[in-house]
C-alpha cells in the first residue's frame, strides 16, 4: 500500500520517504521495524517516537512520519482494510461488569451459531484460537490486526472491553462499532484521570463517537447512565434491574449454585450469582436482541453461561469451607460481592481477604477498608500486585481506613500465600472467604517482575492439608 493513501485521511506529517514510497507494515516501536515499514513517530506518556527515528531507519525503515495519537488510529485502520466494518463490533465501558459481559457475549452468540472475535482483560480470541492479552484495551496497530485476522478467519461478531484509557488515547478512534453498552460508573483509575470529572468524560466520548446507525445500551439504574448519551446520535435501549426500562430483571431466589432470575417477564435459571451478575446477564440479553437474536433461544443459552474465569469462583473444601476467588479491586465492585456473599447465606462467617495494586489510585484504599470492615465478619489485609510501591505501606494505606473496631478483627499478613493459607486454616467450620482483587490472575506483580502466584493452586494444596 503506498504511504499517500495511509495518509490521506489524516494529519500526519511525512519526515522520510515520499507519498508513493510502499508500504509492507507499519509500525510505532522501532524495535519491531523491519525493511518496508512504515515508523509511526508518536509522542507518548512514558517516550516519545520521535527519539527513535534513527533507529526505525537503521532497521530499514521505507518511510516515517509524524503523527498524534488519533493519526496513528487511522492508519492503523487504513492498514488493515477497514476491519471493524467488516464486522458487528461491540464494545462495553464502565468500570465493573466489563469482562464479565463481553467474555459471556462471546460464548452466547458463539452457542447461537455465529463465528466470534473476542477482545478482553483476560484473553483475546480469533474464533476460537485464544490469545494473551496484556491491556484491556490493545494499541490501535495490534487492535486493528486482530480484527483483521477475525475478519480472515469468518468472524461475523467482535465483543471488546473499551476502557476510559483507550478511549483517551485514541485507541479505538476510526472503529466503527454497531452496539456500545454502558455497565456502569464507580471510583477507579484516578491515578490516571487525576478527577471524577475527567474519568466520566473519557467514558462518554465512546458514545459521543458511536454513528446514527448504532445502537447505545445503557444501565439506567446507573445515574451516570443518561449523561453517557446526552451526546450520542447513536440509537438508545434502556435496561434496569430496579424499575422501569426497555429491558428488565428481577432475581427471584439465589444461591452458590446460581439465581432465578426474572428477565422481560420470563423465569430463566442462571449459573452465575449476585446483583452485579443480574445487571451482566440483562445487558447480555438486551444488547442480543438488540442484534436481532430471538429473544427465547438468548434466554436458553443464557442459563447454560458460566462466569468469566476469577469473577466469584467458588471452590469448595473441607469442614464446609467455600473459598471465593473474585477480581473485584475497586470500592463498588468489593461492595457488590460481598453483598452477595452475604445474601446467600447470613449465618456463615465471612472472611475477606484483599489488597490493593500499588502504582495506582491511592485514594480508594481506605474505602475499601471501610467496605469490607462494614460487611466483613473478619478482615485479612495482603499485599495485591505491589508493582514499585512498599508493600507495606500500600497496607498502611488501607489500614487508615478502619476504625478501632476495624482493627480489632483485622489481621495483616504481607505474604499473599501466607494470607491465603492463614485464612482457611483459622477459618471456622461453614465459613465463606473471598479472596478479592487478583480473579484471574496467575501471578503477583512485584518490582518490575512478574512472580508465579495461583490461588486456585494455594486454595486446593491448603485444602489438602486440613484433609491430612
């Protein structure tokens, strides 16, 4: 492809090369430059491309430019062909409930007999070939790659998580994406956004952007919901577990093993459990038959969908122990787990574990803190993913946010392991213990490495010592 029509639909500067120079790849890390490329010198947060010029051309660089973020964007999507138009793109934002929705999306429409694409915390799969992910939402090269390759494989959907960053960034600008939900708006990445204010921006523009011929699926019981559409010329379907809406759900009766739950007036039994679930599971109905799909196949394959790997896995041991692994690592995502643990079962003793991830927002520590003391019977404060902070002071952090009494049923062990290990073994008989913030997550960041840590593995081997 010649560097002009890369080009031509941006603002981006050419600083080697000529309009008709070709084109084989492009590329904005010059360490991946190889001869035919296309250097993309973007001025980043941590770098700036420009400083990597020569290299790019010492690599064999065919061409370079400088460019913005949006730039990059759309010639990423030039690149590729256009991918996203090619395909039914759906993306979700919010803060909680993202993984959630798009992994059961996929599975559910994949039950439904369509070839997908899916784009999440977790993984990323073409079809059914499955792909380590590193960033809820990927730069706009590999972004744009993806959707390539699901465009090649037959893909007919691709759900994907958009997080505020990438909308900030400029990582999904030149998408074009059939159906966009709204999950739901709660304290987090502050570290980055620095305000409320600014993190609510970020989230709407991903709905400012959505074109008249799509659809905006919106939690109206969230009151973030209509101001994420104020903007929008997309078209807007409601969805609320509380009252009035386009779509609706009430649950009848929960329990470990799943929820009744009541969706547009038809009782259907799901796997998953919890009031954030009930809000997951409406908006994979709703945003199904915004598609088109029948609404009573939807509501079939619905109860045959089993949670996102780490969101409230229950893992069951002796002396009626049941160990709950759970991803939540924000305020309102620990508040809505261990409302639900709690509900199911009122007399059991329940024990949260949890940390907090260092080189990141400071000022939700404390509430968490306050959360799992107000719905705790016994609270264990660990280290999470410390990253480059002093473990023992992202605890202290936490810590300030207890009363006395607070402290008087806390306990702090550093050693993640040791927490777990100490949790189940000083747990009284029918206890119930979340283990929130690490979910998935087979390993702890500390420093700059990345150390193998899997609850599942310390959950089943302590379980074992109590069997001996």
């Amino acid at each position: 492809m010649k560097l002009r029509e890369l080009i031509q639909n941006t603002d981006a500067t050419i600083l080697s090369g000529s309009p008709d120079t070709e084109v084989t790849s492009i590329r904005s890390d010059s360490r991946q430059v190889v001869p035919g490329s296309l250097f993309i010198a973007v001025k980043g947060y941590e770098s700036d491309g420009h400083d990597y010029i020569p290299q790019a051309l010492a690599a064999g660089a065919s061409a370079v430019v400088d460019a913005s973020r949006k730039d990059l964007a759309l010639i990423a999507d030039a690149f590729y062909g256009h991918p996203s138009g090619k395909l039914t793109l759906v993306g979700i934002t919010g803060t909680n409930g993202k993984t959630t929705t798009v992994t059961l999306l996929y599975h559910l429409f994949m039950h439904l007999g369509y070839s997908c694409g899916l784009l999440s915390t977790i993984a990323n799969y073409v079809g059914t070939k499955r792909l380590e992910t590193a960033n809820t939402t990927v730069d706009p090269i590999t972004l744009n790659s993806l959707l390539a390759q699901m465009v090649e494989e037959g893909c007919e959907y691709c759900f994907m998580e958009v997080s505020s960053i990438g909308v900030e960034q400029d990582r999904v600008t030149g998408l074009e994406f059939a159906l966009g939900i709204f999950s739901n708006l709660t304290h987090d990445h502050l570290d980055y956004h620095k305000t409320f204010a600014e993190y609510l921006r970020c989230k709407k523009l991903f709905f400012d952007m959505l074109p008249a011929t799509a659809t905006a699926l919106i939690n109206i019981d969230d009151k973030h919901g209509d101001v994420m559409v104020q903007n929008t010329k997309a078209k807007v379907v409601s969805y609320s577990v509380k009252g009035l809406a386009d779509h609706t759900a009430r649950i009848l009766e929960q329990s470990f093993e799943g929820m009744l739950l009541k969706i547009d007036g038809t009782e259907t039994w799901c796997r998953l459990i919890g009031l954030h679930n009930a809000y997951n599971l409406l908006a994979i109905y709703s945003a199904a038959v915004c598609l088109g799909a029948d609404s009573t196949e939807t509501l079939i394959a619905l109860s045959k969908l089993e949670s996102a790997p780490g969101r409230l896995e229950n893992l069951r041991g002796p002396r009626d122990i049941t160990v709950v692994i759970d991803y939540a690592h924000t305020p309102d995502a620990l508040d809505n787990v261990l409302t639900t643990l709690r509900a199911i079962d009122k007399d059991r003793q329940l024990i949260c574990l949890f940390g907090c991830g260092g080189d990141r927002d400071k000022t939700k520590r404390p509430e968490m803190a306050q959360i799992a003391e107000a719905k705790a019977d016994r609270i264990i404060i660990t280290s999470d993913n410390p990253r480059t902070e002093d473990p023992e002071a992202i605890i202290a952090d936490i810590r300030a946010g207890l009363s006395l009494k607070g402290r008087a049923k806390s306990l702090i062990i550093t050693d993640r392991t040791e927490a777990i290990r100490t949790a189940i073994l000083t747990a009284p008989e029918g206890a119930t213990i979340l283990l929130a913030g690490k979910g998935h997550e087979t390993y702890q960041i500390v420093g700059r490495q990345k150390l193998h840590l899997d609850e599942k593995e310390i959950v089943n081997e302590t379980f074992k010592l109590i069997l001996q």
